[in-house]
C-alpha cells in the first residue's frame, strides 16, 4: 500500500518522539542540550561570612521544595525537590567558589518558567563565593528544560527571588543564633568573672577573718600572760627587798592593791618591778593573782 507524503512525515514524527528518550540514554550528545541566552538569574552581595551564607543555602537546597513555581493553581511551590552535586544542564562548574543544585523531575508546565508545555526537570543552582571576611556573593539561576524536546524555559527571576526570600530567612535565623551564642558566651563570661570576684571577696574575707581570729587568740593569750606574770600586794605597807631575804635591806613600801609584774620566781620569792620601774623582792605570800 502506498503512503502519501504527509502520512510518511507524521509516522516519523511519531517514531522520533518515541525514540528520542532511548537515543538521549544511549548517547547524550546527539542531543545536547542549548544554553538560552535570555537566561538572567538573580545575584547579589551578602553583608555575612561564607560559612554562614553556605549553611544558608545547604539548608534551602534540602528542603525539597522548589520555591517560587508549581504546577497546580492551589500550591504555592514546588515540592519533591532533590539536593544534587552536579547538573546535567549546567555542567560542571569551573568557576571560584562553591555551587550547590536542587533539581525537580517529573514537573509538567511549571509555573514562572518562560512558556513551558510539557514535562522536564527544574534545576536550581547556587552559586556562593566569599567577596571578603564579612561579605559573600550569591549566584542564583534557575531553568526549565523539556524531556521530550530539551527545549530550555529560563525563569522570569521569580523562582530565584524565592529561593533567595529563602535562604535570607536562614541566614537571618542564623545571625540570630550568632547573636544568642555570643550574648551567651558574653553573659557566661561576665558570670564567671563575678564568681571569680565573689570568690576572691571570700578568700580575702576568710584571710580577714583568720587575722581577726588570730589577733583575738595573741590578745587572749597576752592577757593570760599577763595575768600570769602580773600580781598586786595583799597588805598595806608590804616592804619591797632589796634581795630575796627577810633580812634585806628595805627599798620601799608597796600600798594595799599595788601591781608589780613578775620577772624573777624563786621557791618562795619573786622579782618584781613596779609600774615606776623599782625592782626589788615580795614573799610569795605577800602578792595575789589579779581578778
């Protein structure tokens, strides 16, 4: 039977739809896919570190959802989304810095992407490279590419805006976090100073107090000293001796009451002194003990 023209065209038209996935398998480059020069992406300079604008986007990129886009008019975004470490589209990545891809198969017409109509695969890559201690540049492009035809959809910037929106919100709650950490490590320091003061304050108050206790035993033990060696006459007219004698030769009377301290102890004299600094001998019997 003999095909018309059109009919042959539509046939091979059908055949090459059908074949187009395995020849794609079998060898990629027959159908290499063709970057679109309207892609435009988003890019800006973060006022943060590297390290923690990278925790930022790590934490985006495993979320599972492709922000900004779907294909359902009652979601807001995309889910099923997979973190990966290369992109079939992008290539490998040659330039500074660190770069990060999240990628979404199985989406059909997704929403913000330039005039989609079938199902491909959405890939998200992120850029991130330091600028200077405290400042980091963020490269964010996303595009849409067909499985059937690989005909490229470049994003009308929203999805990367809303990925962006995203990884601003971590880094936020990050810097937050700093901010707590230090105010804490802060508050722990001024702590651990006030207990450093408070136990300095108590060693000095216990040295203090030890002195204190050590001077009140010296003054206890020199009162007792005292009373030891400090005796006053019993009688009036009691007569201080030359030498310890009875016989002695008399230096002076001693009133009723008179303190003389002990400098001297015999069996039954002491040498005394009195407070007008005379030295002489009394009995033993002739003195007392102070109250």
């Amino acid at each position: 039977m003999t095909q018309s023209p059109q009919h042959r065209y539509w046939r091979v038209l059908c055949l090459f739809a059908l074949l187009a996935p395995l020849m794609t398998q079998a060898n990629p480059s027959l159908f290499a896919i063709q970057k679109s020069p309207e892609l435009e992406g988003f890019a800006i300079d973060l006022k943060a570190t590297e390290e923690d604008v990278i925790r930022a986007v790590q934490d985006v990129v495993e979320d599972q959802m492709i922000h900004g886009t779907s294909v359902y008019a009652r979601e807001d975004n995309l889910t099923e989304a997979e973190s990966a470490t290369s992109s079939a589209y992008y290539g490998a990545w040659q330039g500074p810095g660190h770069v990060f891809y999240k990628i979404r198969r199985g989406a059909l017409s997704p929403k913000h992407f330039k005039n989609p109509n079938d199902m491909g695969t959405i890939t998200v890559r992120y850029v991130v490279q330091a600028v200077s201690a405290n400042r980091t540049h963020l490269q964010i492009d996303a595009v849409f590419v067909e499985d059937a035809m690989h005909k490229v959809h470049p994003s009308d910037t929203t999805v990367e805006t809303s990925e962006f929106a995203e990884i601003n919100a971590h880094l936020l709650q990050i810097h937050k976090e700093e901010q707590q950490t230090a105010e804490l490590v802060k508050q722990r320091q001024k702590d651990d100073e006030a207990r450093a003061a408070a136990k300095v304050r108590d060693q000095e108050l216990a040295r203090l107090n030890s002195a204190e206790a050590s001077l009140r035993d010296l003054q206890a033990r020199a009162h007792q000293l005292r009373h030891d060696v400090e005796v006053k006459v019993k009688n009036p007219n009691t007569e201080l001796k030359a030498a310890p004698f009875q016989r002695a030769a008399k230096l002076q009377s001693l009133t009723e009451g008179t303190e003389v301290v002990i400098e001297i102890i015999t069996p039954y004299w002491y040498g005394v002194e009195t407070d007008q600094g005379q030295r002489g001998w009394l009995r033993q019997d002739q003195v007392e003990p102070l109250p």
